[in-house]
C-alpha cells in the first residue's frame, strides 16, 4: 500500500499543492515553519480522518477560506483508488471515492492505513489517559475500520445520557424522577455500547503485548536491568473477566459488568452530573519492568516505549495482509543516535515512509530515497 499522488486545495499553509510520490522512501526537508508536516498530516488524515497536531479540524483550514480538500490516490495490490475529503470551516464534512460521493465520510476508512512517529508521541507515555485510549481506538478502526462506527454509536450514548445527569443534578424532584426513569433505557444502551468497544480493546490489547515487549526489547537492549521489560495492562471501572491469550472476550459478561457498576455508583453520578463508569473512564497502564511508566521512566525510556508502540502497531498492522504508509515526522532531531538507527532500520523495508526534516543530516543514511525541499509554501523535487 502506498500513495503516489497528494494534492491539497487551502489545507492549513497551502493555497495550492500536488506532490507526486512513489513507493519507497521520500523525505521532506526545510526549516521549520515552511510546511512539511501539513503534507503528511494530510496525508494521515485521509487514514484517519483526524489530525495528530489538533483535536478539530478547524485549524486545518486555511485562514479565509471556507473549505479544504484533500486528494489522494492510493495504490494497493496493483489497484488504485482516488480519495476526495472536503474540510469544511463551517457544516459538515464531505468526501468522494473515485468520484462518487459517499454517504459519510467515515466510509472512506480502511481504504488508507498508517502508523504515524512525531514528537507528541512523548504523549503515549507520559499524558493522561485519554492519550493512551485514543491510541488503541485509533489502532482499532485501523484493522476494523466499523468500529468507527461502534466509537461512535457509543458517544452519542455518553453526550446523551451526560445531559440527562445534568439535568437530574440540578431539577426539581418531580422532574428528577422522570430522568431517573428515562436513565435506565440509557444505561443498557451504555452497557451495550460499551461493552462491545471495550471487548474489541481488551483483545487488541492480547495482541499488541508481546509486540510492544518484543520492540521494547530491541529498541532498549541497553536498558538498565529491571527496567527492560515493557507492559501493558488494561484498568477499568468495572470487573473485567478473565481470558487466556487468544480466548474471544465474553460481551454478555462486560454488559452485566457496566450495568452494575453503573448502578453501584448511580449517587455519585447524579451528584456530579456525569457519567463516571465506562470506556471513556478507562486507562492503559504502561510499565517498565516493575514499574509504572508514566512519573518513573526518563526521558530517553519514555521514547523506548513510545517507538516500541508504535513499531508494534505496525507489525499488527502488517500481519493483516497490508503495509501501512509509515510516516516519520520530525522525529529524527528528537532522537539520539543509538534510537535513530534502530528506528530506521526497523521501517527502512516498509513499502512507502515518509520523513520530515528540518536538515538532510538529521536522516540516517539508512533511509536514503527521494528529496523534496520545502520553502515557503512550494514543493520541490531535489536532483
């Protein structure tokens, strides 16, 4: 899988652009400021219909313009396959395959897939929790893209039954007994919702540990002794049952788990006006050896982890058949050497890696293919 064409239409700094890319590696090199990471946001974004930089996609948008499109061609086994977003300052988005417009946007995932290193990747390890949930529920709509679905049949469920709390929080009695009632039908909806999302989680979760401590045990080989040995551990509010590598998670099971956490803590719930049991709440506790990550592992070990992650993410996504674009993005200059070469001798064999750079040297030689210099909003081909 690779792109071979990239166009962009008053997306972020560019009035106009259209790159033409190749299998292999092409990286994008100028100074900062000048527009390399606004190409493979792009270009991430049709993967994943969202932005590794920002939560919205407003600022994706250029300044005075009311909509951004995005075009890419996606060649796959030989086929190709032209994707069209429109980002749109005000309304909702819209998108087009081959030229036929789709019914939602989200049904253009699963035609692009990648695995994107930046510098927020620190986030992975030493952020809140929400940071580590969106990387597994991102990783899931990757290898099935109808979760997006289930995401978000589930957050409609939350913002609803969020109101309703609110609502019981501070009304009268007569009208508190009413949203009592109404929160039931919401609460079974939650369970259901919920239960699928974190069963798909709990098992992707089964399939990424020995990858990530597999990658962990590569990309650390120097590591001090009791620290070398990265885990993941899922924490949630509720019991969760418990499975043998490779057993199918019981959702009947996790149903009935939400249903009585959400009924243990209902009091607390109608005193905070919120939703306290569930997915949204949950938490992936990474360690190192013995030891949780996040307030423990250093700088250098908190980049171990987060490469380990995202190399592993890359193995899993392999093994489905497809490699992912894999998209480097100013992450060299955040490296030291010894992570600079292992992380580009674990890629250099991907189909397609893009890489940006603020300087050529800070490239390895290792991924040595296409230059295009950037500079004040154009785009070059080197040589």
């Amino acid at each position: 899988m690779h792109v071979d064409q990239l166009s962009l239409r008053d997306f972020r700094s560019y009035l106009a652009v259209d790159v033409d890319l190749a299998a292999g590696v092409s990286t994008f090199v100028g100074p900062n400021g000048q527009g390399k990471t606004n190409l493979v946001e792009a270009v991430d974004y049709v993967a994943t219909l969202g932005s590794h930089r920002v939560a919205t996609d407003t600022p994706l948008v250029r300044v005075g313009a009311d909509r951004a499109v995005l075009r890419t061609r996606v060649v796959r086994a030989g086929r190709s396959a032209l994707a069209e977003i429109e980002i749109m300052a005000k309304g909702a988005n819209r998108a087009r395959l081959n030229r036929a417009p789709l019914t939602r946007v989200r049904d253009l995932l699963g035609l692009l897939r990648t695995v994107l290193f930046s510098p927020e990747d620190l986030a992975l390890v030493k952020g809140d929790p929400s940071e580590r949930r969106l990387f597994l529920d991102r990783l899931l709509v990757a290898r099935a893209p109808r979760l997006a679905g289930v995401r978000a049949d589930y957050d409609r469920v939350l913002r609803q039954r969020n109101a309703l709390l609110r609502s019981a929080a501070g009304g009268r009695r007569s009208s508190t007994a009413g949203a009592l009632h109404t929160l039931e039908s919401w609460d079974e909806q939650l369970a259901r919702t919920g239960a699928e999302l974190l069963a798909e989680r709990l098992q992707l979760l089964q399939a990424l540990q020995p990858l990530v401590a597999r990658r962990h045990a590569e990309v650390a080989a120097s590591a001090a002794p009791g620290r070398s040995a990265a885990t993941m551990a899922y924490v949630s509010g509720v019991e969760l049952p418990t499975t043998s590598p490779g057993q199918l998670v019981d959702r009947d099971a996790l149903r009935a788990a939400l249903i009585e956490a959400v009924q243990q803590r209902r009091r607390e719930e109608l005193d905070r006006g919120v939703s306290v049991v569930g997915p949204h709440r949950d938490e992936v506790q990474l360690g190192l050896g013995d030891l949780p990550a996040r307030g423990y592992a250093s700088h250098g070990e908190s980049w171990s982890l987060a490469l380990s992650l995202r190399l592993a993410s890359f193995d899993l996504l392999r093994s489905d058949g497809d490699d992912p674009v894999l998209v480097l993005d100013d992450v060299f200059a955040e490296l030291d050497q010894d992570r600079r070469h292992h992380l580009a001798k674990s890629v250099a064999e991907a189909e397609q890696v893009l890489v940006t750079a603020a300087v050529a040297a800070d490239v390895p030689e290792s991924l040595e293919g296409v230059r295009f210099d950037v500079m004040e909003g154009a785009v070059r081909r080197a040589g």
